[in-house]
C-alpha cells in the first residue's frame, strides 16, 4: 500500500524591517513572552502580499504581537507554525541587529 504523500509545507517570506527602533522592541519580547515575541516579529517582517496588517504602534510591541497571534489564530494558523516561523523572523531580526563592535564604532570608542 503506497503512502499518501504528505502536502508541502508553504515557507512564509520573511525580510526584516528597517526600522531600529522596531527591531530592539520586539526583541524585547524575547525572555517574557516569547510566544507574543515571534507573532510580533512576523507581523512585521512577512513580506507576502497576505500578510496581517496590525497597525504598529511604537511602544506597544507586546500589544502588536498579540492583535498579529490573534489575527493568525484566528486564520487557521496553527501555534506551532506560528512559532517555527516567528522564531525564523526573530533570527532575521537578530541578524540585522548591529553587533557591540559596530555599535562601539558607530559611538567613535
């Protein structure tokens, strides 16, 4: 009996944002709520034309990651998938972070 194949997972197309300021409040997020953390950072780095639109509000990280978990729950997003691709786009999130030397450049030290 052959098995049935499995259907492909879709990636989401991810890009990180632009903006610092955006970039260090999620990461924030990190350590106290980790699960609102990866919602948030795929809010704002899906790049898809179906991505959420949550309206970004600066200051208000966690709240944006909760409206984005919500929005994908709400979808038919499962937890899990929200996860694996949140923890995706905070690593594209960390990577475009500058590191300590660059920052200590960047400050003439």
């Amino acid at each position: 009996m052959a098995k049935k194949k499995q259907p492909e997972k879709k990636l989401v197309k991810l890009k990180a944002p632009s903006s610092m300021a955006v970039k260090y409040q999620i990461m924030e997020l990190a350590t106290g709520s980790p699960m609102i953390c990866c919602a948030a950072a795929l809010g704002v780095c899906w790049s898809d034309v179906k991505a959420p639109r949550v309206r970004w509000k600066t200051g208000h990280a966690a709240e944006y990651g909760a409206q984005v978990l919500d929005f994908l729950l709400s979808r038919g997003m499962g937890i899990d998938a929200v996860s694996e691709a949140g923890s995706r786009a905070c690593g594209l999130i960390t990577e475009s972070l500058p590191s300590a030397e660059e920052e200590e450049s960047a400050l003439g030290n």
